[in-house]
C-alpha cells in the first residue's frame, strides 16, 4: 500500500508538471486522498491495526476515517488528538474478548464521546449485511442505554455520519 501511495504522488508530481502523456484512472481516483480533499476509509479493529493505520495516515500526511474500531475505546487519546473519526460498527455483537465485560460493545460510544472522539454507529459493512440496516436505530438506542445521550445517540445514526462522510450540507 505504501507503494501505491508513492506512485500515486509521483503521477500527482508529473501531471502538475505537464509530462503525462494520457490519463490513468486508477491514479486519479488516488489524488483526492493525495490532496486531503477526501479521506481515506482504513477498517481496523484490534489496538495493534488501528494504530498502525494511524501510522500509516501520518506518514503519508492522509485525512484518515477509522472503520469498525472495536477497540477504539482503548486508544480514544490517540484518535482524538489526530483528529480521526470513528465509524463504530456492529455495537450488537458480543465482545472481542473472553476478559472483556459484555457490556463493552455497548459502552464504546459512550466512551467514545466522552474523550471527544467523532464517531457515528453503523451496522455491518461486511458482505450481505445490508438487509441489516434496519437495526441501526436499536443499536443507537442499546449505546443510550448504556451511557450516551439521548441526542448524542440520535446525532450517531444521522448528522454525525453525514459529517464523518463530508454530506453534512445536504443531508444529515
């Protein structure tokens, strides 16, 4: 990946000096993340990934969206101060790990929030989940539940999102 990043920057380089000779796609649609006019969506769960996708979206200076983050309630000093967002995932689903309370995929919003990490909650974005969108506003109302507020549990499933995905002037 970090190859492709670095060719990336050098077709960026050659264009903005007039020495390409045609178009390559699959470098364009690479420039708008190159610029920071868009993020990139990095899925990390486990403490280890996430931090090395911060790594990775400071060494090549990238605006970076974490996706999944189950345990992002780990590092919420990290992602706060680098200003990155967290599109949590499937707060239904039971803990990662046996010495993990069962609570904690319900609390991570909460705690998400206190340390003043933007987040919104998604379900799934694995493969054939889409019928599972429905269970978007019980998994907000299971994060009420345990801890966040009622507003801020709302704003997670709507106007958070649409500012995580930069549409928060149309819809949200």
């Amino acid at each position: 990946i970090d190859q492709y990043i670095y060719k990336t920057k050098a077709y960026l380089s050659e264009k903005e000096n007039g020495m390409l000779q045609g178009t390559d796609m699959k470098w364009e649609a690479m420039i708008p993340v190159i610029k920071k006019q868009i993020p990139l969506f990095i899925h990390a769960n486990k403490i280890l990934q996430i931090k090395n996708a911060i790594d990775f979206s400071k060494k090549h200076n990238i605006k970076m969206v974490l996706v999944g983050g189950t345990d992002s309630w780990l590092v919420t000093e990290l992602l706060r101060e680098n200003d990155i967002p967290v599109i949590y995932e499937h707060p239904l689903s039971t803990p990662s790990r046996r010495w993990e309370p069962y609570t904690i995929k319900y609390d991570i919003p909460h705690l998400l929030h206190e340390a003043g990490v933007k987040f919104c909650i998604a379900a799934s974005s694995s493969s054939f989940q889409a019928p599972h969108q429905r269970n978007l506003p019980y998994e907000a109302a299971m994060a009420i539940s345990y801890g966040l507020d009622k507003n801020q549990g709302l704003k997670s499933i709507t106007l958070s999102a649409a500012e995580i995905l930069g549409i928060d002037d149309r819809v949200g």
